[in-house]
C-alpha cells in the first residue's frame, strides 16, 4: 500500500467556479467576447449535422505536484498527427508517468481519433518500466491515425474501414514485430469520433470513459478485469519471464485487441465525452465528474437553461470552445479548463487520506481487513472532448 498525505485543497483555477442558476443569465468577465447567450435544445429528429470534437487533455505523474499550466495540451482540428505527445523517448514525453495520451485527425478527414493507456504498474516488481509500453503504443496510434488512407511508418488502415480495435491491433503488432520495447503491459480506452456525429470506442482494461449530458450521465464504459484489480492489458512477457512463469506453473496474462469492448455510440451538440485511466477512476465516480462537469459547463454558459426550462447546450458553445474562447493564458477554451478540472480534482483526491473513492471502496467491500481509507496515489490523465455542432459545414 502507497504511502498517503493528507493535503489541503487544491484551487486549481485561480477564480471562483460560478455556480448553478439560471445560466442563460449568468455575465462572466472570462466568456468569450463573441458568446451569444441563447439556447440550443437537443432534437432527437436526424439530421445532416456536422460535429467538430474539441479535445484538450490533462495530466499528472504519481508523485509530482500538479501544475495546471504546463500538464495541459490542446488539440487543433485538422493537425494531421500529434505523436509527437506520445513520444517513446522519455525526454519528450509529457509529466504523465505511465499513462499516455493521444490525439490525432484520421488521415485529412475531419474525424478525429483519441485516447488513453495506462501502463501496468506491476510490471515494475520485474524491473520493467510499462511507460515505454504504453508511450510507444500511442505514438504509434497517433502516426497510424494521422496517416489513414496513406502508408504509415506502422501499417496501413484505409479511412471507410477505420475503426478503433483495428487501430490498436495495428498499433500492437508495430510493437511486438519491432522488438525495440522488450516488456510491459498497458490498458487503453479509444475512439474514433466521426464528424457525421458517430463515435466508436475500444476499451481493454480499466481504463475508460463517460458520455455526458446536460444533468446526466448518458453512458459510462465498464472495466474489464481478470480479478480485483487485475485489469485485461495488452502485454510483451520477456522470454525469461515467460519461462519463469510456466515453470511454476502460472498462466501468464494474454490479453489481445480483439478482447476489448466495443461499443458504438451517437453524439448530440453539448456533449461532453471524458476519457480518462484508473488514476481518475479510483479518485473519482462517474457521478463526481459530472457534478464538476456540469459546474463549469453552466458557470461558463457551455449549458444554459432554455426558455421551456430544460437545460441544454448553449450557442455559446462554438466561441468557448474556440482557442481565446476563456479569457486565461493557458486553460483559454473550455474543453482545457474541464481537463484541468477533472486531472486536478483527482490528483487532490488521490492524496486525501479521509475521502474514500470508488477504489477504497472496492477494496472495503472484497478486503475488509485491510482498512483502506482515502485516495489512491496513481499517475493520472484524462481526455475531454466537447461535441460542437458547425453550423454551415457541409
């Protein structure tokens, strides 16, 4: 068990979050210059919509302090690839300890491919650092992803057949054929968002993410575990490692990409979708992000509540999630300020000794002698994108 600290909380914004009301009246002196304030309503009729995906991630490494403004990256729609994020070479990677990130725009379409991998920590006890493993696995996501329609470095995956299980199948068999990563393990949570509004997600592990709406959680991903805190990971075993294991008679882990869930999801004007590694889910329940969620999306006018009541996505939504959407240096759109949100909730959350998350929970319930209290200190990084309708765009 991890050695716990308590610490004050964390305030992490340097303003005070608005709070709930009627947010369709709500004047903040950091909304966008532009914002209109009116309301948009859900429609459940279909229609010829074009969806932009606009992404920010967030993170922070197991045992370093968490700086809102340098653990923070911001995608921009039509980057052709952002491997660059993901680099196995630790000098280049972002202070995200064993998780990693990505995010790319499929080939030069306007679908766009994320995702999260956290790198298995128990591989340590055998010397092995998982954060090659799962650094390299998205820089080779990134590279595949940005390149569709077009040879890459890794393989070849055509754009009408692109999916998120295939591009983790690609992304695994570059590692295990190129022998230049000799060990570890990782999960991964991905997705493929399209701009017809469609969205397919991957999850292997306990990793994962939700979908959420205005006062909802509209879905949330469950893990894949072998036993408690045993998730389903992608893994390369060392020979003598393999060896090892049969000799005493252990049927090592063999997870593959075909073994990840899949499931296929449409998403609406408003939506906020959060993708994130157990460093958030141990910290953090469904339910707890999205009562942060929806702080700041009505604070910030991103919901508002209409004229019939019903809260829903506000038309302000395009200008704040536009770069100098917020008026701060850095978290200046809303997706950035939500992923610093959720990163920095956790990462206070992680290290409170008195505040008991869904990890401390589950170990309660199956391992009552054990008396765990508190958080659980774990790297941390979290994905969000927010679902923009373009008006206009064909």
């Amino acid at each position: 068990m991890a050695a716990m600290r308590p610490i004050k909380s964390l305030y992490l914004l340097g303003f005070t979050p608005f709070l709930l009301g009627s947010a369709c009246r709500i004047s903040s002196p950091l909304l966008h210059r532009d914002a209109q304030q009116k309301c948009h309503s859900y429609s459940s009729a279909p229609s010829p919509e074009t969806f932009a995906f606009r992404i920010a991630a967030s993170f922070s490494a197991k045992g370093h302090r968490f700086n809102a403004k340098t653990d923070l990256f911001a995608f921009k729609q039509g980057d052709q690839m952002q491997a660059e994020i993901a680099d196995t070479r630790p000098r280049r990677r972002p202070d995200s300890g064993q998780d990693a990130f990505f995010v790319s725009s499929v080939g030069n379409s306007r679908n766009v491919a994320f995702g999260v991998a956290d790198g298995v920590g128990g591989w340590s006890d055998s010397g092995i650092d998982s954060a090659d493993f799962s650094h390299g696995l998205c820089e080779r996501m990134a590279d595949i992803a940005g390149r569709a329609g077009a040879k890459s470095t890794w393989g070849l995956l055509k754009k009408g057949e692109f999916r998120p299980r295939d591009l983790l199948q690609k992304a695994y068999n570059a590692i295990v054929e190129e022998k230049t990563i000799h060990g570890g393990g990782s999960t991964a949570c991905i997705a493929v968002g399209h701009s017809d509004g469609a969205l397919q997600v991957a999850n292997l592990g306990d990793s994962g993410f939700v979908q959420l709406r205005p006062n909802a959680v509209y879905y949330a991903s469950k893990p894949q575990t072998h036993a408690f805190n045993t998730p389903y990971q992608l893994s390369i075993l060392p020979p003598k490692m393999l060896a090892r294991s049969v000799a005493f008679g252990h049927k090592p882990l063999s997870d593959q990409p075909r073994d990840a869930s899949v499931t296929d999801h449409t998403v609406k004007h408003g939506d906020v979708l959060v993708f994130a590694t157990d460093g958030v889910w141990d910290n953090l329940s469904a339910t707890d992000v999205m009562k942060l969620v929806s702080r700041y999306m009505l604070g910030f006018n991103g919901w508002a509540d209409g004229k019939d009541g019903i809260t829903a996505a506000s038309e302000q939504l395009d200008a704040l999630t536009t770069e100098g959407g917020i008026a701060k240096e850095r978290e200046n759109t809303l997706q950035a300020l939500l992923a610093v949100a959720i990163a920095g909730e956790a990462k206070a959350a992680s290290e409170n000794t008195k505040r008991d998350g869904p990890f401390a929970r589950e170990v309660q319930r199956y391992y009552p002698g054990e008396d765990w209290h508190g958080g659980k200190v774990d790297d941390i990084c979290v994905v969000v994108a927010v679902v923009v309708k373009e008006d206009g765009e064909p």
